[in-house]
C-alpha cells in the first residue's frame, strides 16, 4: 500500500515552493550529476542558511526535480545555480522556476539580475534570452580549473 501511494505521488505535477536548508543534501546531489564540479551538502546548507539567499525547488511527489538559487546584494541579485534534473529537461521546469524566482526577487525590491553561463551551455542560453536576459560581459578561460577553455557569458536582466 505505501509502495502504492508513494508511486503515485511520484508521478504527480511538479510542484514549485521555496526551498530551504533541509533541502540541502537533494540539491547538491542534484547539483553534482549536473555540473562539472560539485558542491558540497554543507556547501548547500550554509548557502540556504544565508539571510540573502533566495532559493526555489520544483519537486514531483517526494523527489527534487530542479532547483535554483540567487545571492542578493545592494538591490542586485546573482543567480549562483540552476539545475533540473536529466530526465525532466526539456519540458520547461527550467523556465517556469526561473520566472518565479524573477519574480519573488522583483517583490524583495531587487533591480537587476546578474548570472554567468558557459557560452557552448545553450539549453541555458536559450532558458536565459527567453527570460529577457541580455549579454554584458565575457570572461575568457572563465572555466579553465572545470578543464574546459569555454568563455563564460555575463548576462544581466533589469527587473526595475
Ligand atoms: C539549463 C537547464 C536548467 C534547462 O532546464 P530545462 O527544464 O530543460 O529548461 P526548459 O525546458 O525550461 O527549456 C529552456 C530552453 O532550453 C532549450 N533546450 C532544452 N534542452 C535543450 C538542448 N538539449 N539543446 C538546446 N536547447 C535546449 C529549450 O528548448 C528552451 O528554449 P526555448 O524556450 O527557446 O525553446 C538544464 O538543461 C540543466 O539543468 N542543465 C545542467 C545545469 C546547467 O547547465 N545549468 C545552467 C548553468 S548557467
């Protein structure tokens, strides 16, 4: 019967709240199977536990299925980390977490949003030009220690 029911939560409607330090160990699992270099569960919590942290989740049943977090300062905001997870690209969690976070983020007074993405990332590319973000900065090498020599695009979307 639990197996039952927690299947059946498992194919639920995913699911969008804020996240929380709990989440922590989820999200860098999450984090680790989609980036290059992973961060750490107490990475996480502490991020999560940083009074200027905004972070939102999408879960399906039980099971984190994407994630992001942005770091705010002096009315600006730099998104640290977006990730959803393999099997449910492509279907717009990415997008739909994006604009309520922009949103939440525009609530708390923040002006503008900042963010660094690898210039061959263009599933990113695509998720951050469709949320009206545009280029304003390129680091070259940015991702050199990840062992790739990919430019790093700085994008920025004004929310004022
Ligand atoms: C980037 C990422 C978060 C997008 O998540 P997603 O839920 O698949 O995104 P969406 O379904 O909302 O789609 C976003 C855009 O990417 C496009 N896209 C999705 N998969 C793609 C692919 N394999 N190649 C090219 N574009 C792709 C979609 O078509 C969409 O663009 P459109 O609106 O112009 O059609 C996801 O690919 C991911 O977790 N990647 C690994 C982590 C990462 O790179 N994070 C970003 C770091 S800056």
């Amino acid at each position: 019967m639990i197996g039952l029911l927690t299947r059946l939560f498992a194919r639920g409607e995913p699911a969008l709240s804020e996240a929380s330090a709990r989440d922590a160990a989820a999200i860098a699992r999450l984090h680790a199977a989609s980036f290059q270099r992973g961060w750490s569960d107490g990475e996480f919590e502490r991020l999560l536990l940083e009074q200027n942290v905004v972070a939102h989740r999408i879960t399906i049943g039980r099971t984190l299925a994407g994630f992001i977090l942005s770091r705010l300062a002096a009315g600006e905001a730099e998104i640290l980390s977006v990730a959803v997870t393999r099997a449910r690209r492509g279907r717009g969690l990415a997008g739909t977490l994006l604009m309520r976070h922009l949103g939440r983020l525009a609530g708390l007074g923040v002006e503008a949003v900042f963010l660094e993405v690898d210039e061959d990332n263009m599933p990113a590319r695509r998720l951050y030009l469709r949320a009206g973000f545009r280029e304003v900065g390129r680091r070259p090498g940015y991702y050199q220690q990840d062992g790739s020599n990919a430019t790093a695009l700085v994008l920025r979307r004004d929310l004022a």
